[in-house]
C-alpha cells in the first residue's frame, strides 16, 4: 500500500529501526526491492533520483512505481530522491509521489532555507512528505574535505524550525557512490543532531557502509538509510552469473537481476532491523489512502460540475 514517509519514519524513530530508501530506475529493480519487503514484513521506500533520469525518465517510472506500491502487501513511499529543482519536484507531486527530498544543500544556508520551505507548504498541501538536506553530502572521490560540509546540530534545528520538513539527510563522513577509503561515520555528531531535533534523520551513501556502522548509526538516531549502488552492482552480478552463453535471452537474465535485487534488498532490511514491521505504518497508510480517495471524489465532482457549466455557457 501507498505510505508517505512520516508513515513510516515515525515509527521507526519510536522503535530505534531505520527503513531503507531504494533507487528503481527499470522494473527489476522495483520488482526485487517489493519481493524484498513482502518476504520480511518491512516497510519500504522506493524511488528514484533527478540524475537517474537518464536511465528511467520520471514520467515512464512513475507507471510502474505507483501502482506496485499501492499493490503491496506492505506500506511503500514512492520518493524523490534528490530532486535538484523546483520544476522537477512538482512534476513528481503531480505524478503521485508520495514524498520528495528537495536538495538544496550546495546553496547558501537562507536559500536553502526559503526555497525548501516553500516547497514543503506545497507537498503538505497535497499530502506529501518533503526531506531537506543539511550540510552537504558529496560524492566519493569528488576531492572535497568532507569534514568541511559536515552538518551543525544548532543549523540543523533551526532549518527543521522553519523549512517544516518531515526529514533531514545530515552529513556526518558519508558519501554518495562507490567508497574509495573506509568511510569514517561521526556518531557523536549523529546522537547530539537526533537529540537536537524531533524529525527522523537520513543517511546518504550508505552502500559500503560495514555492517557495525549501520547498526551504530541507526542506534544513535538514523531512521531512513538510501542504498543504490550496493542493487545496482548486485543485479549485474545476478545476470553475470547467469549469463553463459550467447544462446541466452533477456528472459533469460531479467529473473537473475530481480532474484539479486531481492537478496540485497533483503540483507539491508534485516540489518537496518526493518523486518517484521510492516504493520507499524500500515494504520497510518491506511489513513492516508483514504484520505486520498475523498480527495479524488471531490476533484471529480469539482470536475463534473466544472463540465456542465462550460456546457451551459
Ligand atoms: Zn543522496
């Protein structure tokens, strides 16, 4: 069932467990990481991201993203992950997104401040959930200092103050993509930011994170954790393994990748301590998505009526 992330978030902060957020740019992936959910009773969240376009256009994953996820057995956000402008965010809230993380993070802090803000009056207007980032998590061997952009507890607070987002990606030594060195985590920093605000907080670039990091960062207060990397690299191995021969087909290696996505996937949540709370966000869900049809209802009233009036006139 379609969740949005306060659904799920919130009782993962309560109950010291993260959800994991997973990138599906093609239909396998979607299909593994639902498999994954299904199997363990987790919740998940499921998206995409505005430089994964190239791969899956929004529009063309959104047909199959929403509707596997109002199918599931288990809640399922559909996120944006890291959506770079305005225009991009509001066309995945017209899509159906059930969230979005509008990352503003390379501008100077009252930018960063002012345009999120206004964003999350928007996608609360429609029932969405918006995540902010604060400081900046960059990416592997980009050659920045990391420790630089790394988020202040008092920043953060303020920010959460008056952007009203429902979820804060910090930096804290993580970074997007493959890790060159092992990643150093601050989990004094992670304890005192989830001390200082109420809402769940995220962590970027969690592929090739140890399994000690996770739990330790997850037992100071993370409660959403992003993997696409570790998926991506784990559907190629499931084909490779397979592939043998030029005999074989597509058909041949789309059930390995699923099969590989599903096993990852899987891993994650039983790490992340996701696995048998499916039920938690299902009552909120539930809400939500009956708060959704009245919603519908009335646009189509406000539709038909529209309708006869135009063909009065
Ligand atoms: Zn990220």
């Amino acid at each position: 069932m379609l969740a949005n992330l306060n659904d799920v978030l919130y009782p993962a902060k309560k109950n010291h467990y993260a959800v994991g957020l997973f990138n599906a740019v093609d239909i396998e992936l979607a299909r593994g990481i639902i498999a994954a959910a299904e199997s363990t009773q987790s919740p998940v969240i499921m998206g995409t991201a505005e430089v994964l376009f190239p791969y899956g256009p929004l529009d063309e994953v959104s047909y199959y993203l929403l509707p596997m996820a109002r199918k599931a057995s288990v809640p399922v956000v559909v996120h944006l992950d890291h959506g770079l402008d305005k225009e991009t965010c509001l066309k995945a809230l017209d899509l159906g997104f059930t969230s979005i993380m509008y990352d503003c993070s390379t501008d100077p802090y009252e930018v960063n401040v002012e345009k999120v803000r206004e964003m999350a009056e928007i996608a609360h207007q429609r029932g969405a959930t918006i995540e902010g980032e604060l400081g900046h998590v960059g990416d592997n061997g980009d050659g920045t200092d990391p420790t630089l952009f790394y988020t202040q507890p008092e920043m953060a607070k303020d920010f959460v103050d008056k952007t009203g987002i429902d979820a804060l990606a910090i930096a804290v030594g993580n970074a997007h993509g493959a890790y060159k060195l092992p990643p150093k985590l601050d989990f004094e920093r992670i304890r005192t930011i989830a001390h200082t605000v109420d809402v769940p907080l995220v962590l970027h670039g969690g592929s090739g994170l140890t399994d000690y990091d996770f739990k330790r960062a997850i037992q100071e207060g993370i409660s959403k954790v992003n993997i696409f990397t570790d998926i991506n690299v784990a559907a190629v191995e499931g084909e490779f393994r397979r592939f043998n021969s030029m005999e074989k087909g597509i058909i041949d290696l789309i059930p390995a990748a699923v099969e590989a996505v599903k096993q990852e996937a899987s891993k994650k949540m039983t790490l992340f301590g996701s696995c048998g709370h499916a039920s938690d966000g299902k009552r909120a869900a539930l809400a939500h998505q009956h708060a959704e049809k009245e919603a519908d209802i009335e646009k189509i009233t406000r539709l038909v009526i529209e309708a006869m009036q135009n063909d009065q006139k």
